[in-house]
C-alpha cells in the first residue's frame, strides 16, 4: 500500500512539472501590451510630471504617441480629474493592529477630438483600480518598496486603460452608396428584356 501512494504520489508531481514546462507556461502579473494609437495628446487637468503623469507620458510615448504642449497641434485633448492615489486599512489582527490595505487609484477622464474633423467618438469615464496589500510590521521596509510597485502597476494599467479605450472609439467612417446613373438603369433595361 505504502508503495502505490508513493508511485501515484511521483506520478502527480512528473505530471505537474510537465504541465509546467510546457507551452506558455506561467506568467506573473506585469506589463500587457500597449495598444498602438499613433496621435498627438494634449493633457489636461494633471501635471505630466506627477508620478501618473510619468506613467501616462511613458504609455503614450511606447504607443508611438506624442505629447504636444500647445492645443492647436493636437489630435486629441485628453482630460483628467478627481484623480485620488491612497490606500486604507482593510484587515485587522486580534491585536488590531493593521494586517492588510487595500492600495487604490481613481480618476474621471475624458477624450475628444481637437479641431473640426471628428475622428473619436467623445468618450467620458471612471476609472477604479485597486491591490491588496498583506502587511507585517516586522518587515515595514519591504512593504514599502512592496507598496511603490503596486502603485506603479496601478498608474501603468491605468494607463493602459486608457489608451485600449481611445484605441477602439475610433469613428467609423463609412462611404457613401453612389446612386446608380442613367446609363446604369439603360443597361440593366436592357439586360432584362
């Protein structure tokens, strides 16, 4: 008996370790693909040089967009506000000291095209995005550096965010159905005759 929970027990683990190196495989949270866009931004309502501002810029700039500091040369005005990062006590041990925090970023933007020719639809949205955070205060300095990564995963996925949006309200322009001339009809008359 013993040896046939040993072989089924060694059996598992092969199957498991195939199963790991095999294909994709197991990917950690981090950077998706940057959708590409291709326009010139004017942002307003937050300082591009604020740590978000930071993120937007380097997402715009590996989209091969660019940021324009004057609003005439825009293709498209993007509007941020009520942008809040903090984070707040979410878990407490018996001792009520703080166990876990739940680390968020929220903001309000909004996009539309500049000048006369209209090729977005004028979108406006929320944007929510939220970590936990499990903490030891035994070990505040590595939940630190811990707490600044995830803040910066969160302004980059924000980012993201917002440029998958902008990527697909393009406009759709569609041609017009030409009318069929008279030269047109004749032939078809004739056809059928």
């Amino acid at each position: 008996m013993q040896t046939l929970r040993y072989s089924f027990f060694i059996v598992l683990i092969s199957l498991f370790l195939h199963g790991c190196s095999s294909g994709e495989g197991f990917h950690l949270r981090g950077h998706g693909n940057i959708p590409s866009v291709k326009e010139s931004f004017y942002i307003e309502g937050i300082n591009i040089q604020s740590p978000f501002g930071i993120s937007l810029r380097d997402a715009l700039n590996q989209s091969g967009s660019t940021i324009v500091q004057d609003r005439s040369q825009a293709s498209v005005i993007l509007t941020i506000s009520n942008l809040l990062e903090d984070k707040v006590a979410a878990g407490y041990s018996r001792a009520r000291k703080v166990r876990e925090y739940d680390i968020f970023l929220k903001f309000h933007y909004s996009f539309r095209s500049a000048g006369e020719v209209e090729n977005y639809t004028p979108r406006s949205s929320d944007i929510n995005l939220s970590r936990t955070q499990l903490y030891d205060s035994d070990f505040a300095l590595g939940k630190a550096e811990e707490e600044k990564t995830i803040r910066k995963e969160l302004r980059q996925n924000a980012a993201r965010l917002i440029l998958l949006k902008l990527r697909y309200s393009h406009k759709v322009t569609k041609t017009p159905k030409t009318k069929p001339t008279t030269e047109n009809n004749d032939k078809q008359e004739t056809k059928t005759k």
